[in-house]
C-alpha cells in the first residue's frame, strides 16, 4: 500500500489526524478543505479517553496542555449569581476536564504538525467521484482534476461527499434543543469557573472563560423542530434575542453582546 495517494475531505479534526497518520507510514496525502482558510471557530473539546492516547502517539499532549482554557470547574449559580453547586476539574463529575481546549486551537495545532508534509488545498471540494477497481477519478469544483487510490471524507455531520459517494442523508433525531455560541468581552463576573445558570422558559446560559481572556458564551432552549430553520444571521440574532430577553441573571449583558457579536453560531 506504501507510496498510494490519499485524498482526505475535510480540515478539521479528524481530516488532518489521518493525514498525520497516513503520512507516517509512507502515503502521499493531500487534504482539501471547502473552507478558504481553516475554521477555528468553535468551544470547547475534550481530550480524554482514546484522543489523549493518540494525541500523547502523536507528540502533540504537552502542546494542548499548554493551550488549556484555564477553566478550573463549573458551578452552578442562581439568579443572584450565588453558587448552588460547584464541580471542581478534579472531580470525578466535572464537566471541565484535565484537557479542555477551544476547537480552534486544536485544529491549528494539528495542521502545523502536518503542513509541511501534507499538501493542504483551501477554497475547493469535491463534485464527482468515479470509483473503478484501481482508482478513484475525482472532479473538483475549481475545474482541476485527480486521481487517487484512495479518498477519504472527513467532512464532519453534514458532509455533501458522503451523500455523493453512498446516497441519502443519515437520518437526525430532534432532541428538542437549540444552542447558540458566541464570544464575549470579560467582565468582573467573570472568574476561572465556568458558570451555568438555569433560567425560567426552558433556557439554560453557559459562561466560561477562555485562555484569551475572552469569556465563551452559551445560550441552550427549548424549541420545536426547525423552528429557527434557515434563517439570515441577523434573523438568528433577533430570535435569539427576543427568546432571551428578561430571562433574568446576565440575559441583559448577553442581549448586548449578541447585537455586536461577530461570531455567533447558531
Ligand atoms: C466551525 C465549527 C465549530 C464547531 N464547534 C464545536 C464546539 O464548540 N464544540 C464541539 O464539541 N464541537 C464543535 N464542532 C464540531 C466538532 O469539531 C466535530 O463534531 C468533531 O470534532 C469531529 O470533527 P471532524 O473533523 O470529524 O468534523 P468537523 O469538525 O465537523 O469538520 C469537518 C470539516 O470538513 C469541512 N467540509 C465540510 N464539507 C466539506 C466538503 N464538501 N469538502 C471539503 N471540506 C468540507 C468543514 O469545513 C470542516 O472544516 C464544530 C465544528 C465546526 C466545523
């Protein structure tokens, strides 16, 4: 198999781990991302379990240590912003784990460990694919062509690639939820603890810090099925606020953040 040309679908996470992998052991490998730059959007991950293992493999755990985001556990606070409950990092039901880091920073680390080896093409994707017993003739969107041995999609939930190489879309349950992430100026509220508030009406505020001295903001509610399907950003933004609005705690300084926030993900 040594010396085969691998083509891997998707920048993120998963993509350049394989590429990493593949390249180790003697293939070429080349990743496109449909993105035009890496997306380093995102909150927080873990990396526990089977990814600390790869990641130690990989040489890359003391670097996400050192990019940890400094949370040191979560409390559980009432309207008046006093602690119910608190889950330090080193119990056993902390929801901050020994290795937390923002999604955007893994990924940045994981594609300078193999951009120099692997050829990383932005701003492109697949459109065809034809598999024959030897190869795999790919078309792209930007006009080029290729052939591989092998291609790989690693285009996370919504990959348009799966759909072209199998069929049909994998089948979603509705779990009744919406979450909405955003990034917010610190304040003096704001501390190494992460803070959760459960707010009347079926919502739930999330505040935790970040090692840019930014605070990383969730809003989680109740919604009916698609209700908030395919709106403008702007749209987001004011459903998002009128939902919100009067939900007591920090919903007022979040109402403000969301009018000026450039990143909010719906
Ligand atoms: C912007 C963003 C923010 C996220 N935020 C969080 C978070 O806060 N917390 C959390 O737990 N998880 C988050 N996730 C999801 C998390 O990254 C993934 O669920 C998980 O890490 C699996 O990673 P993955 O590499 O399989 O897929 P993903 O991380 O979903 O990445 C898929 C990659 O493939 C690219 N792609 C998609 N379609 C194509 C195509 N047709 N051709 C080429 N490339 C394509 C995407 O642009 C993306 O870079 C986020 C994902 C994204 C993309």
């Amino acid at each position: 198999m040594k010396d085969k040309k691998i083509l891997v679908s998707g920048a993120s996470i998963a993509g350049p781990t394989l590429a990493y992998w593949l390249d180790r052991y003697g293939f070429e490998v080349t990743v496109i991302e449909r993105a035009a730059a890496l997306r380093l959007g995102g909150q927080n991950i873990d990396v526990k379990g089977p990814a600390k293992e790869i990641a130690l493999k990989m040489g890359i755990l003391e670097e996400i240590r050192a990019h940890n985001t400094t949370e040191i556990g979560l409390r559980f606070v009432n309207s008046d912003n006093h602690t119910i409950a608190e889950f330090p990092s080193d119990s056993s039901m902390s929801m901050t784990q020994e290795l937390e880091i923002l999604r955007g920073d893994l990924v940045k680390i994981l594609y300078d460990l193999t951009a120099k080896r692997v050829e990383y093409i932005f701003g492109d994707h697949i459109i065809d694919l034809i598999e024959s017993e030897n190869e795999v003739k790919v078309d792209f969107a930007s006009g080029k062509k290729g052939i591989f041995d092998i291609v790989v999609i690693a285009e996370g939930i919504g990959s348009a690639t799966r759909d072209l190489a199998f069929g049909g879309r994998p089948r979603f349950n509705y779990l009744g939820l919406y979450t909405a992430y955003l990034t917010i100026l610190r304040n003096n509220t704001d501390s190494r603890w992460a803070r959760w508030y459960n707010a009347p009406k079926g919502i739930v505020f999330m505040l935790r810090p970040d090692n840019y001295g930014k605070t990383r903001a969730s809003v989680t509610f109740l919604a009916k099925e698609n209700a908030y399907k395919d709106l403008s950003e702007a749209d987001q933004k004011r459903a998002l606020i009128d939902r919100i609005q009067g939900a007591g705690w920090e919903s007022e300084r979040l109402v403000n953040e969301i009018k000026e926030s450039e990143d909010l993900y719906f």
